[in-house]
C-alpha cells in the first residue's frame, strides 16, 4: 500500500513537471508568435493573376515649358493650397520650374492618397518639403516628416520625380504604416531604438531579405533587390522598391516573376496599391538578363 501511495505521489509530480514544462513551452511559443509574425499583408498574389492593373496617364505633365507660367503656379497653388504650404523654396527657381515641380509633387500625393487603401490619406504624414540648390550635397533625404530635395544633381524632371517617389516612402514606411501593438521589435530598431510595432507591416516586408536592420540573411544576393543601393539597409530596399513599383512596374513585375524574393516584393506592394501604380515607364528589359540590378531606381530612364 505504501509502495502505491509513493508510486502515486512520484506520478503526480511527474505529472505536474509536465504540466508546467508544457506551460512555459506555451507561453514562450505564443511569445515568440507575437514578437516574430506580425499581420501578414500579403493577401492576393497579384503576380500570378489575369487581373489587369490600372496604369496611370501621366501625358499632363509633358508639356513645353511655355505650360507652366507664373500663372499656372498660382492656380495649382490656389488650387492645392494643402499640398503648396508644405513646399518651401529656399533658393530662386523660375516660377516655370516651380510650376512644374509643384504638379509632380501633387501628383505623387494625390495617387499615393487615392490609391493606398490600408490607410487614409498617407499624404498627411508629410509636412514639410524644402527644395533647394546646395552644391555638391545628396538629391534628397527625409526624417520623420520632412523631406529635403536637393536639385544640384537632379538633372532631368523624371529624376526628380523618382527621388521625391523614393523619399515619400521613407515617411509612409517608417511612420505612417504602423499598427497599435505596444510591444517593440527587438530586431529592427531605429538607431538602436526600439520605435516599431511588432505588428507594423514593414517588419513583414523587411524580412524578406534581412535578418536585422544591419544584417541582410545569409542566403541574399543582388538579385533579391529592386537595386544596388536597396541593399544598403531596409528601409532603403523599401524605399528603391517603391519607386521601382510605381514608375517601372513592368520591370519590376519582369524580375519578380524570376525570383521568389521579388516576387514578394513585388506583392507586398501590389496589396497596399489593390494592384494600382502612377507610371509604366518604357524600360525595356527584353535584353537585360534575370540577374541584372540597377544601381539606383531613381536613376532608370528609357534605356
């Protein structure tokens, strides 16, 4: 009797080892679940479909320059008062180069608002725009709400509109598509600090090809990026892949059917957009082999 009472006991205890092993097992799954697998924004494989996507005219834009007079800067400025406020001239520009600069830059925000359905009106994320002319400085660069173009080195309106694509998309990305989860992603930081939702959207998007926000994964190469410079970091490959999206989106649509990564890329965009872009440039890649990545997205022009 005794020996059974011991038998039980040691069972019961065993049992309890058990219980509580499995607890923990449980509860560092659903831990690593929440910190790891954010929303997943990947819902239509838009590549693999017979779904014909929307392209955008952009002819209004391609006019001589006798279009766009200091008239016409007024009534595009009365007209978008929201979007002309933001911009700040630091240097003398020919009203017939502001005008047409202005018409881009509305444009880009009037597509990006209309076409992105996820989220209302992305445009709001920006506030600020300072163009300017410094010699020798970079294009165009952005913080949390502003973005600064510099247009020493830009030197076709097509450039300028690309850069101002790609640097749009560091605002939306880093702070316009966040998700309200108070934990942090512990691996893609800002400078080190912790600022990004685990379920923030980009989080999926930068995992594609990067194991942290200085690291890529072991198994990249060139051809799993929209461009040399998208290799960079993450919030760069965002960025390059943006503007690769919606200004070369037969291109782009051309290199992600050779390569899984790209191809989710190619979607993730695709899912924010409902399958919409701005312009399909005339790139042609008929003669460009599979592996073959620009250096940089804003740079593409009719080759």
């Amino acid at each position: 009797m005794q020996k059974t009472a011991r038998l039980n006991k040691q069972f019961r205890n065993i049992m309890k080892v058990f219980c509580v092993s499995v607890a923990v097992y449980l509860a560092l799954t659903v831990k690593v679940s929440l910190i790891w697998e954010p929303d997943n924004v990947l819902q239509f494989d838009y590549l693999e479909s017979e779904q014909a996507l929307d392209e955008s005219d952009i002819s209004e834009l391609n006019e001589s320059d006798s279009h766009w007079s200091s008239s016409v800067f007024s009534k595009l400025c009365n007209k978008y008062k929201n979007i002309c406020k933001k911009i700040n001239w630091t240097w003398e520009i020919p009203d017939t180069e502001k005008s047409k600069k202005l018409a881009y830059v509305v444009y880009l925000l009037q597509n990006l608002d209309r076409n992105i359905k996820r989220w209302s009106d992305p445009s709001k994320a920006l506030t600020a725009m300072l163009i300017n002319e410094q010699k020798w400085s970079r294009r165009g660069s952005a913080n949390r709400d502003t973005i600064t173009i510099n247009l020493w080195w830009i030197t076709y309106d097509n450039e300028f509109f690309q850069v101002i694509s790609h640097e749009i998309w560091h605002i939306i990305d880093l702070w316009w598509l966040q998700w309200t989860s108070s934990k942090k992603s512990p691996v893609f930081t800002e400078f080190n600090k912790k600022v990004f939702s685990i379920d923030d959207p980009s989080i999926e998007y930068y995992k594609y090809s990067w194991a942290s926000e200085t690291v890529r994964k072991s198994w990249v190469s060139k051809e799993d990026f929209c461009s040399g410079y998208g290799m960079s970091d993450p919030f760069e490959d965002f960025a390059e892949c943006h503007n690769l999206y919606i200004n070369h989106h037969d291109y782009f649509r051309h290199i992600a059917m050779n390569n899984n990564t790209m191809k989710n890329k190619y979607n993730f965009f695709s899912n924010l957009y409902w399958g919409k872009y701005i312009n399909n440039s005339e790139v042609k890649y008929e003669n460009r082999d599979n592996w073959y990545r620009a250096r940089d997205t804003t740079k593409l022009r009719e080759w």
